[in-house]
C-alpha cells in the first residue's frame, strides 16, 4: 500500500486538499485528528501537566489547546519538547490505521501530517504533496477561525518555510485559488501517482 502524505504551513488548507483525494476512494488518515483523541487520554495530559504546567487544563480537566500553543509557539525549545513527547505516539497510531488499512487491501491511503519535516519521528510516505497558499489568505482563514494575528504568525515562524517544504516534496498544490482549481491539480496528481 502507498501512502500520498499531504504537508503544508499553518492555514495553508491541508485538510481541504486531503479530503479531495476521497474522492477517488482514499481513506484519509489525519494527525490532527490523532492529536485531539491522544490530548483526552490520562496519560498523555498526566504528561502534558508534568511539562507545562496544570495552567493549560480547564477546571474540569480539559486541554485548553489555546493556552498550550501561546506556551509552546513563542519558545522553540518547548515546541521541540512537545513535538518529541507526542509526535512518536502519532506515528504508532498512524503506523496503526495503516495496517488496519493494508489488511483491507486498500492501494492508496492519504496522510495528513502537518509537521511533516519539522518532526523527528518518521511518518510514512511514499509521494509528499505540499500545500502553499498565500500569506495573505493563509491569515484571512486563521482570522475566521478566531486565531489572532500574534498566534498565527508564531506558529507560521515556528515552521519551515513554505518554499522549503514545497522544495522538500514531490507534488505541489497552490490553494490559493478557488476550489475548483485545487480540486483539478489534485485529480492530476493522483492522476500521476496511479500512472506512475
């Protein structure tokens, strides 16, 4: 089975461009998805209390994600702390789904991995598509989601570059146009994977 991982910069519309690969029957296997059901398990926020502090819980025990990444986002050695206390238990979740998904024949999964390159641990890939979109846009959308302009430009620095993540993989789709023009260069890069 080959896995078409799918990367790109903060609000650059990775999870839009991943989910269009369904429509060719792939299963879509998301890390942020992973993230979420992993920040609701004792242990992990047991680990997450120990290394930043109970500040980023809710009185009633729940993640405030907000908190966590005004912490981690304006220090790069706390985000490195974070990324290597979870991002391995990502890649054993995500190793998971793609056996479950091997055992049911599946030829082709989509892996959405934001952090991609930044991380240490290894994810699966056979073809990196990277997501650019422009700056401009990128915020607009963060905007929209209730993220202020110092949160979204912290996580943007904290991250490589979008021209060395699009020089890093092997596909690039622009998403800074309509949906229509990002659905067609999806359909011919799938079109070049299964070709290929």
């Amino acid at each position: 089975m080959k896995a078409i991982t799918v990367t790109g910069s903060f609000g650059s519309g990775k999870t839009t461009v991943a989910k269009m690969f369904g429509v060719f029957g792939l299963p879509l296997v998301s890390a942020d998805e992973i993230v979420a059901a992993l920040y609701k398990k004792k242990q992990v926020k047991k680990l997450l209390a120990k290394n930043f502090g109970k500040q980023i819980f809710s009185k009633k025990g729940k993640l405030k994600r907000k908190a966590l990444a005004q912490i981690v986002f304006v220090d790069k050695a706390l985000l490195q702390k974070l990324n290597l206390l979870i991002h391995p238990l990502v890649l054993g979740e995500v190793e998971k789904k793609l056996h479950a998904l091997y055992l049911r024949k599946k030829k082709f999964a989509v892996v959405e991995v934001p952090l991609l390159f930044e991380s240490k641990s290894r994810f699966p890939f056979d073809f990196v598509v990277a997501v650019k979109c422009k700056r401009k846009k990128r915020l607009a959308r963060l905007f929209k989601k209730g993220i202020s302009k110092n949160d979204a430009l912290a996580r943007i620095r904290a991250q490589l570059s979008v021209s060395k993540k699009t020089a890093k993989a092997d596909f690039v789709v622009d998403n800074s146009g309509t949906l229509a023009a990002t659905r067609k260069q999806v359909k011919k890069i799938f079109g070049q994977i299964v070709g290929g």
